[in-house]
C-alpha cells in the first residue's frame, strides 16, 4: 500500500475557493516518507486579507507562482496507484476533482482515507482532533501550521502514528473492527479488512498485555482481585506520629521530588485549620485564593485524619474538571510524598461509567440508530477498552450523535443485573464503588453527594468528615438536586427506547427474542396493546410542551440558543390563565402513562416466572428499568403541574433554536440552608468547605446564612479563615476605573455607549497586543459590540472571539485563544468562573458590567420576596454578596502564578459612586487602584505593563 497525503491552501470554502499552495507527501509500501512535494499556485484573483491571515501567504507569494495546470502536471503522475489521505479529506479531495477536471485529466477513482477518522477511532482520548493541537501531542515539529507542505508533513506523520498504534491492537480488536465496518463496504471497511488479513497471518500474539473476555479485549482485569492500600498485619503507619512530624516528613519529600517546591504561608496555615477541624470535629469555611494549593492543603490533612482514624474522609468538587486535576496531578504526586501506601479513589455519578453488557449486546446486535456515527462511536469504544482502566466517559472524546450513543450504553441503577451478569467482576461501576470502599480518600462531586442523599446513603461509601471544594456552588447545586429538574427529552428518550416504532426497540426486540416460546401469541399481543399507548403519550406530550412553550416571554440578556433565552416563572398563587385545561392534559399523560407501566410491569411478571434464559434476562432488566423511570417521570411532572407547594420556586425555560423540545421544567426549593443544616452539618463530625470565593467584605456571614451554619456558629462549632494571598497583588495587578464613563440600564447599551466602550476597548487592546478577555453581563450587549469591535481590530492583525457567535464550547474557545497570538476573547456569565489561561495568554481583563444576576431570573426573585418577608433588604442581603462572588471569580481570571501581570478595567462606575460599590472592590485581594479619566486610561496601562516588576530590576 502506498499512500499519498494530500492537503491544499485554497481562497475560500468548497463552492467558489481557488487553490493558491498545494503540499503532498509520499508514504512509500514501507511506512517511509520517500517524497514531499509542494508549490505556490496562481489563483488568478486577490487573496482575501483573512486567507492571509490564517495562512501567511500574500498575493506576493503566488505572483510568479505556475498557473493550477503548470502545478497539475507536476502532482498528477504522483497520484498515479495511491490511496489518498487527508486530514479532513473531503475538503482536500473537492479541490482535487475540481482541478483535474478543469485541467482535462480522468477524475481520481482510488481509495481515499481521512486522518481524522484514524484519530478518532486510534486515539479516542485525544482533547481534539486538530492538527496543529495533535502535531504537538505527539510532540512533532509542526511549523507552519496552515501551509500546504508543512500540513501534509504532519497529516503523514499523523497517518504513520496511527497505523503504529492500529498493528499494537490486539487481534481480537482489529477483527472487531472488521466486523464493525464491513457492511458498509466503505474505505475504511476495506482498509481494516486488510489488516485484520495481515494480522491473522502473523506467528502467535503475545496476549499478556489484555484481559479476554466475551470476544472484547479490555485492559482491566477482575476488580474483585483489588486489595486494601495496607496490609492489616502491620498496623497503623500513623501510631503514634503528630501531624507535625507527618508533616515534616511530607515535606522533605515534596522538596526531594519537586525542583521548584517552596513553603507557602497560606497553605501551611491551611494546613493547621483543616487540621484543627478534623480534630476537633468543627465545621470550617475557608477562602483560600490562587495559588495557595488548595488542594494539598486539604488533601493532606484529609489522609492524616482518615489512616490515622481509620476513617474515609469524602472530598467534593464541583466541577469534573477539579476532579481529574486530582487524580491526574494532585494524587500521583501525593502518592510519591506520603511516607505510606494510601488510596484515594475517584467515584462519580453511576451514567459516567461504561456498561459492558449493555456495550456487548448494542454491537452484536447492531442496534444503531443512526449507523454512519454509531459505526465510529462503536469503534472508538472498542479500542478504547484496551486503553481505559477506569471506564468513564470523560476519558472519551465523543463527537456528533456519541452522547446519545453513550446514554444507551451508560451503566444504571435500574437495568443492573449485579452479580448475576456475565460481565460483574469486569464492571466499571463496580470496580470503582469497590475502590471508593476500599480508599481512605473518597473524591466525589457536589451533584453525587446529594444524589446519594436522596438515595439514603447507599451510594457512597459511609463518611463522617467532608471537605467540599468550589464551595460557592454548593447552594446552588443542592437546590437542583432537592428540587426537580425535567426536560422535554427526559420523557421522550425513555419511550423511544422502550418503542423506536412498532417493529424496533426494547420491548419489540423482547416480542422477538420470546418467539419460540408456547406463550408468545398472547405475550406479543400484550406488546401490541402497548405500542399504541407510547405513541400517544408522546403526542400528548408533544402537544402540551408546546403549549407550554408558548407561555414563554424571551429573556432579553440570554444568547441565541441558551437554554434560558426563554424563561418564565410560574406562581402558584397567580397561575396562568388557561392552567386548569394544561392540568387536564397533563392528567390524560398521568393515566395514560400508568395504564402503559401496568401492562409493562403484569408481561414481565409474566415472562420472568416463565423464561430462564440470560439473554431475556438482561432486556427484561433495561424494560423494567425504563418503566421505573417513567413512574418517576410521570410523578414529577405531575408535582411540577400541581404547584401546590409554597415553598418552592417553579419555572419554566427554552432555548429559541430547539423551541418546545429545548424545554426545562424546574421546581427547586426557595432557601436549602435548612436541608444542608440537616443533612451535613448536623449529622456529619466535620464538614470543611472552600473556595477562593466565600467572603463578602471581609465577612463570612452571607456564606453562612446562605448554607445553614449559623446554629454550628452559635455552638462554637464554626471555624473560619480568610488565607492572605502568596502573589504580590500591588505589583502583579493594576485594576482601572474610567469614572467618566457613561452608564447603562437594562441588558442593551445605547449607541453612545457601545460607541466608547468598543473605542475604549480597540484602544486598550492594541496596548496590550490582543491577550485580552472581555466579559459582558448580557449576551445582547456582546452582540452590540461584537462586529464594530470586530471591524477596529482588523487592521492591527488582532482577532476577535465571541462566545455564542464564534463556534465551539467554552474550553474550545478557551483553547483558541491561548493557542493564538493576538486575540480578544468576548464571554458572558460561563467565562465568569473555572477559566484557567496562566501566563502571557491574557494579559488584560475588562469587566463591563458588574455581575449582578438578573433580578427577574425565577430562584433570586423568590429569595428576594422571601427576604422582604422576613424584613431584610434584598438587594445588600443577596444581590449584592452574590455579584462580589462572581466579581471576585471574574478578578481570579487574571493572575494565576507568581510570575504574571494584568490589568483589569472596570467600565461600571457604579464600583466607585454607589454607596455599595466599595463592597465590591474591598473584596479584591489588594491590587493597585486607580481610577481616572477614560483618555488616560491607555497612556497608563502602557506605562505599567512596560515597568519592570521589583523582582526584575
């Protein structure tokens, strides 16, 4: 096989682009690179300035370059018996065809591969599939990213990678795949065909790298063969050692292993208090900024108390992200500087495991529901298992339709078989509830805490200490879970998998498998009834969603396509006109619905006392499973209708490009301080939370209301402290305040207004040569600025990035502007918080609203009714502590090591004329401050961002 990797430069997009470099490297039949070819081409038209941009190659380059038939009659005789390969091979392959038509050759009629697909399926880990972020993955010299020659270069060295990774697979693996893709007689079918033909010719494999089983090569053995951290005989490691001298041993380790390692104040006084807490069995709030090291500075205390105690200690997190910092960081590098063996085990929501039943049954029976992207998803998931230890879904870069994929395949409660499945020892879930039992340190999130709540206690493993990180999410995630959270999917998905139609489907496939059975006339009849019931209960849902829908006002300040853009609030005391008639649906649903799980659950009974084979066993689990769920289901949406109770807030939201089936129905609790009172501070002997955010002013009172501390505070079972920040903020931070800049009401600005603040902000980036993070309390105003500011940049080479405009999630876009050279990033309330660019990437941060939350938003209107009530001021009592909070995070942007700089403008004045601005700014951990005239602004950031730092002169 000879490949050639082909890649082009071209003026514009498939319809009308010309062709201005083309590169293309040979890959000979033995896996060398034995010929690069690449010129310029004459388009015969101007390069468009963002060609240039991208690319860097001007009209200049390609003025004395040879015409497109010139550069064909040098390339055509290379692709003469090749396959074809690109990365993102259509684009390349369009331009192909197109010029050797135009030139008057035969069109290409070989095979063709696309690296992105190998990657896919090779590498299912990877972060992105993009070349330039690849290339440096694979640690290749990838120069000159955008250009022909260089990109073929690094599409072959790609291409070279993945075949080394493909012939390391098992045989089994490869045969897998080979079955996988065969019926759809494609390029790829072909090409792993051949392989699996290549590999079946081979002397024996070595087989001690996988475990086999039921046709899968997985890289985990049993989990029942994992054993404690320590061997009991030996006693405890900590008899009779203090903290202190745990402590100093930790710490002549961590400066033996790490080259940069020094004592930080803060952490050591970290140290002490989470300490104190545990020892004590108080309760501690804890504000520790960046770069105290958190995390060290309760992880270490954590495994003192708990091998000490012989007692597990539960860390939370908020965020996933946190959590694989641990583990993939924190803990590898604890394990090396704790004097004794210890384990801490990551344990999340059960969905994110993988359920290999379910995965076996899905692939042998090729249920695909859309074949072309389950072909993949199954075969990145069939390599995959030979690399993961864990099974969790985050490992997996799933593209497209793979998240519906997953939800199909994902482990559950409901459809667990426990010990009497095949798969058992095997099981993700359960090998990782074993080491969650097994661990001193238990890391978890805020969202499985309460699900385990709510699930008395049998999730986790038991716990008498907590530590909860991003502790400043805690409220917020309690009133979800305490509440109820229903979208238009919850529902529907559930049916579909019950009945895609009448012929495909869980319980059609139950009809199918019972064929043979003396029983199966009257048992396929019974499904029969059903069918008919599921499609009108989806009609009926269909119908009242949009109704539903059609309540709702659109939000003024939400992006095009958020979840929230439409958004009401439903008052129990004044519903809407018409309510009683959507009740009367929502009870031909609720009938409906139970007559469906009747029949449901009276054919199972049925089939179990009649059946002993496993097969039927399995499906009858998943069918018993989803008519659990939609008992559940059915229940909720009846509470959510009913709103009869007064204490909770209900609400309805969509986004204005899914409509109806972009519904939310929420139904969440007005105050949990009373619940997480109960639930934790009261049951639990000490309870550590932290953040960088949890004081107001120098206060913790708002934390405390706000949570349920104040009785733990009254009893002297509260412990706080506020940890002094280990950067130089004087030094490292100029924070900026234009005080004769205009004001705005509401989420719009008036053209005055978006005309300075987009002069203002052109002006400052230039300054700061892009590197600048913008973040808007309102999508709307980010739309106002956006082209304008957009068209000011473009003549001083700085792009520009929208959150909601430019493509891509949050950590796309984030990745996009730490890779670039000169940008401005525009982000609205998710840019807020959890935003990590340390370094020379973001230099200046303009804030130009503060973050207060819209006071119409469902949850903070009824806090603030509940607050009138009780005859405090909502607007100082909430409004005010939660905007410092997010302000704070939005400030925590900026410095992220010792080494950084930056300057943060806020644009709202209000910071220094309204009587609570000062809240705001007393918040900041002490950067310099100064406010002056907007004119004066650039002049003086340039000064400072030139002026060497102390530790520089």
């Amino acid at each position: 096989m000879k490949f050639a990797v082909l890649d082009f430069e071209t003026t514009g997009t498939q319809s009308d682009g010309e062709i201005i470099q083309a590169g293309l490297a040979i890959i000979d039949h033995d896996y060398s690179i034995t010929q690069i070819y690449s010129s310029y081409v004459n388009p015969g038209v101007p390069i468009p300035p963002f060609i240039t941009g991208l690319t860097g190659i001007t009209d200049e380059d390609v003025a004395n370059a040879p015409s497109l038939e010139e550069m064909m009659m040098e390339m055509v005789p290379l692709l003469d018996d090749v396959v074809l390969v690109g990365h993102n091979v259509a684009f390349d392959f369009h331009f192909l065809q197109n010029a050797l038509d135009r030139c008057g050759y035969l069109p290409f009629t070989g095979r063709i591969l696309d690296t992105i697909d190998f990657l896919k399926i090779t590498f299912p880990s990877l972060g992105s599939y993009q070349l330039g972020y690849v290339s440096s993955e694979f640690g290749f010299q990838h120069d000159r990213p955008h250009q022909a020659d260089s990109d073929a270069l690094a599409t072959a060295f790609v291409l070279l990678k993945c075949l080394d990774e493909l012939r390391a697979l098992p045989l089994i693996t490869i045969q897998r795949l080979s079955d996988l893709f065969a019926p759809e007689d494609s390029d790829l079918g072909w090409f792993f065909d051949g392989m699996r033909t290549e590999k079946e010719a081979e002397p024996i494999q070595d087989l001690d790298g996988h475990t086999y089983y039921r046709q899968l090569a997985l890289n985990v053995s049993d989990w029942t063969d994992i054993g404690s951290p320590r061997d009991e005989r030996e006693g405890n490691p900590l008899e009779g050692v203090s903290f202190e001298q745990f402590m100093d041993q930790v710490r002549d380790n961590l400066k033996e292993t790490l080259d940069h390692y020094e004592e930080r104040e803060a952490q050591t006084q970290m140290f002490s208090s989470v300490r104190q807490a545990l020892d004590e069995e108080k309760h501690l709030l804890i504000e520790a900024g960046t770069g105290t090291g958190k995390s060290l500075g309760y992880l270490l205390p954590a495994i003192y108390e708990s091998v000490k105690q012989e007692q597990k200690v539960m860390v939370s997190t908020h965020t996933i992200n946190l959590q694989e910092q641990l583990r993939e960081r924190d803990i590898p590098m604890l394990t090396q500087v704790v004097p004794f063996p210890f384990k801490a085990a990551v344990f999340k929501g059960r969905g994110h495991y993988l359920c290999l039943r379910k995965f076996e049954h899905k692939i042998n029976k090729r249920e695909f529901a859309t074949p072309k992207e389950d072909y993949f998803t199954a075969a990145q998931m069939i390599v995959w298992l030979t690399q993961t230890e864990t099974g969790d879904d985050e490992e997996l870069n799933l593209s497209g339709r793979g998240g519906d994929f997953w939800e199909t395949v994902q482990s559950e409660s409901e459809s667990c078989l426990g010990r009497s499945c095949p798969w058992f020892r095997k099981c993700f879930y359960h090998r990782a509830k074993h080491e969650a039992g097994l661990s001193d340190i238990v890391i978890t999130n805020h969202s499985k805490l309460f699900t385990d709540v709510k699930a008395a206690h049998q999730l986790l493993p038991a716990y008498e200490s907590l530590v909860i990180d991003e502790a400043h999410h805690l409220e917020d995630v309690a009133g979800k879970h305490l509440g109820l959270h229903m979208k238009y999917f919850t529902l529907v998905h559930t049916l579909t998998r019950l009945f895609k139609d009448s012929r495909n489907g869980q319980l059609p496939m139950l009809r199918s498998q019972l064929s043979g059975h003396e029983n199966s006339v009257q048992w396929g009849s019974m499904i029969d009834q059903m069918f008919p019931l599921a499609v009108e209960v989806k009609e009926m849902w269909d119908r009242l969603s949009d109704t539903l829908f059609g309540l709702l006002p659109e939000r003024s300040d939400a992006s095009p396509g958020e979840t929230g853009q439409f958004s009401l609030r439903l008052k129990p005391s004044q519903k809407p006109a018409k309510w009683q008639e959507l009740q009367d649906a929502e009870n031909q649903i609720y009938v409906t619905l139970g007559d469906l799980i009747r029949k449901g659950d009276k054919l199972l009974l049925e089939v179990k006392e009649d059946q002993d084979d496993y097969q039927s066993d399995s499906l009858i689990t998943d069918i018993s499973g989803l008519l659990k769920d939609l008992a559940t289901i059915k229940d909720n949406l009846r509470f959510f209708m009913r709103m009869d109770d007064a204490n909770t807030v209900y609400w309805m939201e969509a986004s204005g490009q899914f409509r109806s089936k972009s519904l939310q129905l929420y139904a969440v609790p007005v105050d949990v301080s009373a619940q997480l009172k109960d639930m934790f501070f009261d049951k639990k002997k000490s309870v550590v939370l932290t953040s960088a955010t949890l004081s107001v002013d120098k206060s913790f009172q708002f934390m405390i209301e706000q949570l349920g501390l104040q009785e733990a505070a009254e009893n002297n079972r509260l412990l706080t402290s506020m940890l002094p920040s280990p950067f130089n903020y004087r030094e490292q931070a100029l924070l900026v305040i234009p005080r004769d800049f205009p004001s705005v009401k509401g989420s719009v600005g008036d053209a005055h207004f978006v005309d300075m603040l987009v002069h203002s902000l052109a002006e400052t980036a230039i300054a700061t040569r892009g590197r600048m993070m913008v973040l808007f309390t309102s999508y709307r105003m980010l739309r106002q600025v956006y082209d304008p500011l957009k068209e000011a940049l473009s003549g001083n080479d700085i792009s520009l990035l929208g959150q909601g405009v430019d493509s891509g999630s949050r950590s796309k876009l984030t990745r996009r502007f730490q890779d670039a050279k000169a940008t401005v990033l525009l982000g609205t309330s998710s840019f807020w918080e959890g935003v990590d660019i340390p370094g020379e990437a973001l230099t200046c941060l303009a804030i130009v609203r503060l973050p207060f939350q819209p006071p119409n938003h469902p949850l903070v209107e009824a806090k603030s009714e509940l607050l009138q009530q009780q005859k405090k001021n909502p607007f100082m009592k909430l409004s005010v502590p939660q905007a410092v909070i997010r302000f704070k995070q939005g400030f925590g942007r900026l410095v992220r090591t010792g080494k950084d700089r930056g300057i943060v403008i806020v644009y709202d004045t209000r910071v220094i004329e309204a009587y609570y601005g000062k809240y705001f700014l007393y918040s900041l951990p002490g950067p310099k401050m100064e406010h002056m005239l907007t004119e004066q602004m650039v002049p003086r950031i340039s000064e400072w961002l030139e002026r060497p730092t102390e530790e520089q002169q």
